[in-house]
C-alpha cells in the first residue's frame, strides 16, 4: 500500500475527520473528504477551511471535499471518522460505495451501546472477512490538523497496520505499528469514561491528590479489563492506553474532561448534552463499557460509578462517597 497509495478516504468531517485528512495529504496522499451536507461539501470546496470544527485551519491542497460516498470507492483505504454510536449505520452505508477489499480504519472511540460491542467487532459483524485496523492515541484535532508533532497507534492484522503506517506517516505525525486491535480499542473507548470522571473531580474542587488517585485507580481497572479480554500490556501502558488517559484525562482541550467538568460544578446531563455541545464519546461509552466488563467478570467501580452518575441514576455527590467507602484493599 506504501508504494501503491494514491489516494486515502475520509468518512466524516469534524475535528478529527479534517485533521485527519490533513495528516494523510501531507504524508503525499490525494484524499477525499466525506460529509453528510452538500452545502457542507461546497462550503468547505470554497472556502479551503473547516470553520465550523477547526478554525483558523487551511485544508490542504490535495484534499477534495464531497457529500457522495461514491466518491471513496477509489481509495486505498478509507479511515473511519463518524461519532462511535454511528458505526453500524455508516459501515452499512459505506457496503455500497466500497470494493469489499478496501481496508477500514476505525478512528472513533469508542463501545457500541447495547451491544457492548468493540467498533473492530461491529466492523467484522457487518463487513466479514474485510480488512480492518484502529487507529488510536493521545492525539487533540486542532495539533494534528496544525501540524503539531503527534504520535497514535495503528492496530490491524498481517502487514496492513505497517502499510498504513508507511502511508500516513510523515514528520509530524507518527504511527506505530501494532497487531492488538482489542488493546488499542480498548484503551480509546474506555479513556473518555475516566477522563469525564478526572473532570467531574476537578469541576466539585476535590484537589489535584483526587484527581492524581482517581487517574492511577482508572488505568488499574482498564488494565485489568484488557487483561482478561487478551489485549497486550505493553499496549495499554503505551500511546493508545495509559499515553491516551493521560491526555485526554489532564488537559481542558479534551470534550470528555470538559464535560466533566461542568457536570461537577452542577450543570445537568440536559444542559451538556444540548444541541450546539460538543460530543464527549465517554457518556454513552460508560454504560456499555460496564456491560462489557461485567460480561467477563471483571470489576470496575469507577467505570460504575460514572455510568450511574450520568444516567441519572447517582446523584454527583453520592458518586465521590461511594468510590471512597469501599472497602480498604491491596494495590
């Protein structure tokens, strides 16, 4: 694929979507830009910028934006970039424009609720036997679409992650090569939930040593999750899981922690999930991340806790008091 690439696919023009076909044009790829609106597609033809997601930024040269899954039939590979919750609908619809062989790089993060399902899962379950690898990692939009020196992880199977490693990489933005799709899945989805608890933290005024344990007990349950799932520890303790947490966990830039943020200084579950919100992956990912780990019998209280505390379910005070009265234990 290195030296075949002419062209990469992007379905789905947010933040990460643009930024993504950013990255891909200046590794030397042509790239075509889906989006749902024609009017979107004309505007952002025009204008050469994503105002809406990503402002301030050029889109580059070699980026063509389009409404017409169609026009994605000729990539080498078509990176998939939609809301997590939307995959199953947009690998359905993306059946018809795509040759069965091209490969799908899944780049939401996230479990797909009621199922509890991995994206890579939903993927195989719709497309099976197809090619599929995920890309994931400490990685903000506006860094990578700027430029800004990035580092992410690609899993696939057989030699496709280190083909799409050779056509996406370039100076600034670095892929590392990795077969664990579960690990690296994994890490992505399950990061959003602890970072809206890091936020939550954060937003109630309990202190940075909270916020410090509450981070380290986060990774101990994901960890504990991959392990019985088969995921590599060298994969959750690299860019995809713990490099991830720490990112998205840490910084306001990050919707999830934002989210929780405000949700700890008191705003309702209606007013952060209005129209005009920016998505924070980690609402819907909590309940079924539960449902995956209680499905293999593996406890995590914080994952729990913040499933309930965002259905509705815990009131915000309740959640922290829960969490500290459990029962004293080894680390």
């Amino acid at each position: 694929m290195s030296e075949q690439t002419q062209t990469i696919g992007i379905a789905g023009a947010g933040a990460w979507g643009t930024a993504l076909a950013n990255a891909a044009a200046i590794a030397g790829n042509d790239v075509v830009l889906w989006m749902r609106s024609p009017e979107q597609a004309a505007a952002l033809a025009a204008t050469r910028s994503n105002a809406r997601f990503l402002p301030g930024v050029a889109l580059h040269e070699r980026i063509q934006p389009t409404a017409d899954l169609v026009d994605l039939a000729s990539a080498r590979a078509v990176l998939l970039v939609t809301p997590a919750q939307t995959t199953r609908d947009m690998t359905a619809a993306l059946a018809s424009a795509l040759p069965s062989a091209t490969p799908l790089v899944l780049c939401a993060k996230g479990i797909e609720r009621g199922t509890g399902a991995f994206l890579c899962d939903v993927v195989e379950e719709m497309r099976p036997g197809s090619a599929i690898a995920v890309l994931s990692g400490p990685s903000f939009a506006d860094d990578v679409a700027r430029g800004l020196p990035t580092a992410v992880t690609i899993a696939a199977k057989g030699d496709l992650a280190s083909q799409l490693q050779a056509s996406l990489g370039s100076a600034a933005f670095r892929p590392y090569a990795s077969d664990d799709l579960i690990g690296v899945a994994l890490g992505g989805a399950a990061k959003n939930v602890y970072a809206i608890a890091c936020g939550v933290v954060e937003g109630m005024g309990l202190g940075e040593n909270a916020r410090a344990a509450l981070l380290a007990r986060s990774f101990a349950e994901l960890s504990r999750l991959g392990e019985n799932l088969g995921a590599k520890r060298e994969t959750l303790m690299g860019l995809s899981g713990l490099g991830d947490l720490v990112l998205t966990a840490t910084s306001p830039s990050s919707r999830n922690f934002s989210f929780g943020i405000e949700l700890g200084r008191g705003k309702t579950l209606a007013e952060l999930n209005a129209p005009g919100h920016a998505l924070a992956e980690g609402v819907a990912t909590a309940p079924a991340l539960v449902k995956r780990a209680r499905a293999s019998g593996v406890e995590m209280p914080i994952a729990e806790a913040m499933a309930d505390l965002l259905s509705g379910a815990l009131p915000l005070g309740e959640s922290v008091m829960r969490l500290m009265s459990r029962k004293l234990t080894v680390e």
